[in-house]
C-alpha cells in the first residue's frame, strides 16, 4: 500500500511535455507513480479538476535569519515552494566573528530591509564558520528544504576587518584565506557563493557592503574556488546600467568553471533595451557552452507605499515623522484631521537622496494596487491620468488612497521591468533558454517590496489572466519554476514528477487560484512587521511526501531537510 496518492489530477510533470490526467503515488518521501491508476494509499487526495505539479524552487530568497527561528519561512510556503535558497546578493551571516554579529545585521537591515531589532532578538548565533552556520541550520526544525550560499561582504570582512568595510584592495594573503574558507564552505555543502556590485544597495545611509567594489582579480580568485570544488554557483547582484562592462569576466569565470554564473537580469528606467544586447550575450554564450545565466523576475519589481510601509511620499515630512510614532489606529485617525493633512500638504519634506525624489515625483508610474492586485496596470490607471482626469492635485490622491481600507491601502511603484508599461518584454525573457526564474527575495525589504508570491502569480497570471499580450504555456510556466531552478543549483533529485525523484509538489485549484493584497503585519521577533501575501487555490503543498499545507493551514509537518550541494551530487 502507497503512503499517498493523490488521485485524478491534471499532471504537470515539470519537464515542458503535455500535461495528463493520472494519479501520483508516493512512498517513503519518492514518488513511485505518476500517470495511470494506483493502488490503494494510506492516504488519498482527490484532485479531480486541480493540477498536479512539483513544488516551487525559488533560487532567490534571503531566509538566512529567518530560517533560524521559522521552521515554514512564510511567506514562501504560503506560495507553494518547497526548495529555497538563500544567501543572495553578497549578504549574510556567516563566517562571523562575534565583534562583528550586530555589524552583519546592520548590513542585511540596510541592504534588505529586514529590521536589526527582529535580527537581533531572532538570531541565536550558533556559529562562527560558515561551516557551523550550516549545522547549525542542519539542527532546526523545517517545513521545507533549504540551502545556503556563502555571502561575500560576510567572508570578506571576517578575513580583512575594518579594512574590507574601508574597501581596501584584498592582499594575496587576504585572497589565500578567502579562498581557504570559501573551499571549506563548499566542501561542508554550501550552494554557492554570492556577490554585489550594484549601487542600491547601502547601509548606514551611504554606505556600501563590503565586495561593492572588489577587483575582477579577487572576484576570478573566489569565483574558481568552485570549479576546483566541483560544484556550486556564482551569484551576482549587477550594477545594471554597467553590466555590459562585467560580462567578459563574467563569461570567463563560467567557461573556466563549466558551472553556472548567474546575474540579475532586469530592465531599468534609465537604460530601458540594455536587456536585449544582454540577452543576445546570453545567445552567444548557449552557443558556446558556456552556463551563463541571467536571473530575472515574472513580474515588475514592485515598490509598496502605505501609511505602514518604509516609503512612501509623506515619509519625510515632519508631522508625519512625529505621527508615525502613534499607535497605528490613533495615526490614521490624526491623518484623517483636516487640520493636520493640511499642515503635511503645506511641509517640505526632509532630507531624501535622489532616488526617493524620482521616486515619490513620478506620478505616471504610481498605481492603486487593489483588492485584486494588477501587476500590468494601464497607463490611465496611474496617479498622473486621475489626476488629469479630475483635476486634484497627485498628492492629494495619494493620501486619499492611501487611507482608504481603514489606512491600510497599497500603492504600487513598478521601479524594474516596467519602463514600457507593459510586460511584453518579460514575456521575451521569460521565454529565453539562458535566463532562470528568480528575484523573489522572500524574507527580504519587509517594510516596502513582497514579490514572494512570484511562484502564484506567474502560473495564474502568465498562464491565465493576461489580457495586455501573449500568454504563456502552462507547462513552460511549471517548467520554469522546477525542473529548470533545479537544473541551476545541481537539484537533480526534484523539480519533475517522476517515479524515483523527491515527492515535493502542489495540488492546486486552478479556477480559485488569486492572489490577495499584500498586507502588513507584525509578527517577527521583537513584535517586528513585515509585508506578507496570501494567495487562496493551494489545496495542499507536499515536502517529502509529507503534506506540510493543506487549504492554506499548515499541518505541523516538518519534513523539511538542509541541502549540501557536493560534488557530482546533492545530499539531504
């Protein structure tokens, strides 16, 4: 007898085939069956009229406070993931030393917006080594699998001090421990190792992480160390309107490697077709074999305004900044007074560096995002068009809007992937063979960006609701969130409903599939918020063979295990 079958479902096996009608039969966490009729199960799930597909693999998450305290790491189970991957974009918590454990913080809260007080009463630090982060992750209880790279500002700083935080060039001796401790990392199952040259991310206000500016030289020294291991990735967070300049080195390092490189990969305002040459780069190297990838996203990288949330236009106004200290229910009620919106209309605001300036002055890519949240919103939707309509002033609608739902309303700034106003542009790259699904940056920006329901949104989205362009498969949307992510981090025991591979899927109703709005809360340690996303359609999600969700509650299943990536294999 099986432990589960799940009967009657539209298979979707993750490989890009049709999908078909069939049962999938599971038994000590593999799958056995898929297609056909199975015997009799311990436990059976009728999903007549749902799909069946493998579970979400997002590559891109920054978990790695979180996944200390958090066995689900939700939202992102909320969402049908069943593999995550953290340690993104050159920031993290191990190798430390613990004259250095609040600086790290002080580092992922600027560069990721999770905040130091949550960090702070979170983190037990178990650890020192990168080694010892990973057993330490080994020991925790988890709903689904996880595995972590090595964060470069982390390692640098462990081994320089001051002088990396400085940006001092590394030394041969500092590049010959770097790549000792990197080789132990990997050798002890890291999944990669990850950098930033981006000019976005800061801390402390102006400050940029440790590796910003780190030479080709030291970067070609890290990037080697896992070639010579055998296994594991290179990511890179670009600095895009300068990543043409990267690309000879970065296709260097993946020919020498014969191992995945990969870079964020998205359109930007102000350099709006550099992702066409990009993606012909990444023709070019396909063709030469060479694993070149860009990372990109579903959808536009969205930035939340809300009374609640870290940005929005009223952020440095004085009055506002007194009233964001009230109970949050006395705040709103003081932002209703005619007197006191009339004092915030008048104020200038303080101190904001340019790019918040754009940011809050650009009415023409400011939207309401609603109940039923539009991620391709129309022009004549936006901030400018209402105003030009009724003949208000932008600000005036903004908070107006944003005191709608009892103050809680959202509103959306698409600041990536959005410079045409519209997603066709997405639809080349997300139908390109060298870029990979990622940038959901679960765990990450809590107080203004929740794109960690990518996984729901491209598959209700992409493959169903779009009605400003072309669709896109259903089996090439599962494809790309599995078996292709898999491919990318050596997950070669997932990612396909196949009889001899890890029992990690979804079964979904596919008519009730939606995504909710976002919302805040104030759950994380030390009563910290965070922006989450409920989705309804998820009738269960499976980890091991072990049901983990089932209707969107969490069955107190932890099956979930710490990946080790090794050579010529995965262990679990």
């Amino acid at each position: 007898m099986h432990d589960l079958v799940i009967r009657g479902g539209t298979v979707v096996d993750g490989t890009g085939q049709a999908s078909f009608t069939g049962d999938v039969a599971i038994e000590d966490g593999r799958i056995v069956q898929v297609g056909g009729q199975a015997g009799a199960g311990r436990r059976e799930i009728n999903a007549d009229g749902c799909l069946v597909t493998p579970g979400w693999i997002d590559i891109h998450t920054h978990y790695d406070g979180q996944a200390t305290w958090d066995p689900y790491l939700s939202p992102s189970t909320w969402h049908g993931v069943t593999t995550a991957v953290m340690g993104n974009c050159g920031v993290g918590f191990a190798p430390v030393k613990q004259d250095r454990r609040e600086w790290l913080i002080a580092v992922m809260e600027g560069v990721e917006d999770i905040p130091g007080s949550v960090l702070s009463e979170g983190i037990q630090w178990e650890w020192e080594t990168f080694p010892e982060y990973l057993d330490a992750l080994d020991r925790k209880p988890k709903a689904l699998d996880i595995g972590a790279q090595v964060p470069h500002s982390a390692m640098r700083t462990y081994v320089m001090g001051d002088r990396s935080v400085h940006h001092d060039e590394a030394s041969p001796e500092d590049l010959r421990e770097m790549r000792k401790l990197l080789r132990e990392a990997m050798d002890a199952g890291a999944m990669g190792f990850s950098t930033s040259k981006t000019f976005l991310h800061k801390y402390d206000q102006r400050k940029y992480p440790p590796g910003t500016f780190a030479t080709e030289e030291e970067l070609m020294a890290l990037g080697t160390v896992m070639g010579e291991a055998g296994h594991g990735v290179f990511q890179m967070t670009a600095n895009h309107p300068l990543m043409e300049q990267e690309i000879p080195w970065l296709n260097a390092l993946a020919r020498h490697n014969r191992l995945p490189v990969l870079f964020n990969l998205q359109q930007t305002d102000d350099a709006p077709d550099v992702w066409k040459q990009l993606l012909v780069t990444l023709d070019r190297a396909r063709e030469d074999g060479v694993p070149l990838l860009g990372g990109i996203s579903g959808r536009p990288l969205g930035i939340l305004f809300s009374w609640e949330s870290t940005l929005h236009p009223f952020v440095a106004h004085p009055t506002f900044k007194v009233l964001r200290k009230l109970p949050f229910e006395e705040m709103i009620a003081q932002l209703r007074d005619p007197v006191v919106r009339q004092k915030i209309m008048k104020e200038q605001a303080g101190l904001l560096d340019r790019r918040a300036t754009t940011l809050f002055g650009s009415f023409h890519k400011i939207y309401p995002l609603g109940d039923n949240p539009d991620y391709e919103p129309s022009p004549g939707n936006s901030i400018a068009a209402i105003a030009q309509r009724t003949g208000r002033a932008p600000l005036d609608i903004i908070y107006d809007l944003m005191l709608e739902k009892d103050g809680k309303a959202i509103l959306y700034y698409p600041s990536f992937n959005y410079a045409y106003e519209h997603l066709d542009h997405l639809h080349q790259m997300l139908r390109h063979e060298n870029t990979v699904n990622s940038l959901s940056d679960g765990g990450a920006h809590c107080g203004y960006i929740c794109d960690v329901s990518m996984p729901t949104f491209m598959l209700s989205y992409w493959t169903r609701d779009r009605e400003r362009g072309p669709r896109l498969p259903l089996e090439w949307v599962v494809k790309r969130q599995t078996s292709d992510t898999a491919r990318v981090y050596g997950l070669h025991d997932r990612g396909v409903l196949q009889a001899g591979r890890k029992a990690d899927l979804n079964i979904i109703d596919p008519d009730a599939l939606r995504l909710h709005c976002p919302e805040m809360v104030y759950d994380l340690p030390a009563g910290g918020r965070r922006l989450v996303q409920r989705a309804d359609g998820y009738l269960a999600t499976v980890v091991n063979g072990q049901p983990i969700y089932e209707n969107g509650q969490a069955t107190g299943a932890l099956p979930g295990k710490l990946l080790r990536s090794r050579a010529g294999g995965l262990h679990a």
